[in-house]
C-alpha cells in the first residue's frame, strides 16, 4: 500500500493537503525513488477559464505538495519513519511559479518534485506540474521547519 | 458606487474572481488612485493551519486582483470604460511569492496592486498582502494579454 506523506500528519485542516479538511484538495504524495509524486483529479469549480484549472489551485497543489516534501525529506535523512518524533512541520517561504501552458480539469495532473538544497531549517525544491503528457506549469518553493517538537513541545500549530 | 473590475468580465467562470463561480472566492478590484485594492474576507475552509489562511489561497488572490489589475490597466491607458471593446482578457505568465508572517482566517485581507512595466502584451505588476494592518505576503506577477476581441473574435477563452 502506498504511503502517502499527508496520512501521517493529524490533525492538519490545510486547504491543500489536510486530510481533515472535507472542503480541501486532499492532495496525496509519495516517493518514488527520489521524486515525490502527487496525482490529483481537478474538480469543474477550480477552474479559471472554462475547462482550464486555475492558477491559484495550480499553486496551492505545487505549494502543498512541496511542503509534504521537504518533511517527508526531513524523517528520511534521518533514517526514520513519518509517524516517529520528533514531529517535523514546514511552511512556505516563498513559491515560485511558471505557467507554461493551458492545464485541462478534465484530466488527472500530476506533480514531480525534487529536493534541491537543505541547509538547517530550509529546504529548497523544483516541482514540475503535468498534465496529459505535458508539463504545463514549473515552480519552485522555499519550505521552512517551523515546527519541531523536540523543540517547542507547546506550541503545535497543527493543534 | 465603485467600479468593480470583476463586474466586466462576462462568463468569467474563475474560482478566483469569476462572478459566475458559486464556489469561487469571487474578489472584487478597484482603483484606488494608481493601486488597486481588493478587500476579501476569508473563510474557515480556507485555511493552512488552523485559523491561518492557506499560501495557495493566498496565491490565488494575488494571481487573479493581478490579472484583473493589468485588463483595467490596459482599458484606462486607452481611455475608455472597461465595458467598451475591444475586448481584452489576461493569463498568468508567472507568479512570485513571498510569505513574510503568518495571516489570520478571522480578519480581512487587503490586496495593493501596482503597475511595474507593460511591453507589448506583457504587463508586470508588484501586490502587497496585509492582514490587520501588517504586510503579511508581496507578491510579483507577469500578466499576459491572451485574447484580444479585435484580434481574434472567435476565439474568447471566457466562453
């Protein structure tokens, strides 16, 4: 069964990625090798024009698809699995976006991101964005480790 | 009673601004002197980390009181109303981001938008994100006018 990165953060009610946001995207991401990789189905009300996905949900997915990365990333260095402590979360600093081409919201996209740089509490990552066979949009995304609970026991955003 | 951008844009379907998406967060743009503004209210499902707008939401909202600040910018630079033809419509060649604190689902957000550069078809604009009176993301988009009624009147993206 795949183990996907965002089954293994309770409590997370993100828009993006939260799996306890009925309203939400659900994204689901998950390694193959050294690539994550996230498939999602557009829904007809994210469009920006008709039959076209928006942007905004183009970015929301590549945002929230890298920050599951950089902490799936984060466990892994350390040799250990999503549900052991401490308990890592990361937000955006800063996202990056290239809209190549038109991307369809009858069909299945599918994001591919790649770390690029770790240093400390930042992680630095290029997600491709694709859809039927091409790639229509690019970003990049600066995720910062603004949770650690060996750090700040109190202080759980996700809570 | 203000102008609203948003308001000459018929069938426009986009979850960001269009007036015709019932799920969409339908923003409303209007100049303000040289910026315009948007003031959106936001809601619970939107959010990241509980009672914290979600970035891709964030995104969206400057992806599109952009996109609607370069089409009211090329109407007044030809002086006429932005009912009047030709019809021009814009699409996101990139979109940069930088989140700079965290901003709360319970507040209005206030969007300002300026013109940096227009070329051509090409229009670059620079927009601040405030949240109770602190700037909490800025943001830098590439607008690319896509349709233009006089240029190609089979063809409107919009229908």
């Amino acid at each position: 069964m795949t183990d996907f990165f965002q089954d293994h953060m309770p409590e997370n009610v993100c828009f993006g990625c939260g799996i306890h946001n009925p309203d939400g995207l659900q994204i689901k991401s998950y390694w193959e090798n050294d690539v994550s990789v996230c498939k999602w189905m557009p829904e007809e009300k994210y469009h920006g024009w008709a039959d076209l996905l928006n942007g905004g949900i183009i970015a929301t997915l590549i945002d929230c698809h890298c920050m599951g990365t950089a902490m799936a990333d984060a466990y892994r260095r350390e040799n250990r699995s999503l549900d052991s402590n401490p308990v890592y979360r990361y937000a955006t600093g800063s996202l990056n976006i290239k809209y190549l081409k038109p991307t369809s919201t009858h069909h299945e996209v599918e994001l591919r991101a790649k770390i690029l740089e770790v240093k400390d509490r930042k992680t630095v990552l290029s997600c491709e964005f694709h859809s039927q066979g091409e790639k229509t949009a690019e970003g990049e995304a600066v995720a910062i480790r603004v949770y650690d609970s060996s750090q700040d026991e109190g202080d759980n955003p996700f809570k």
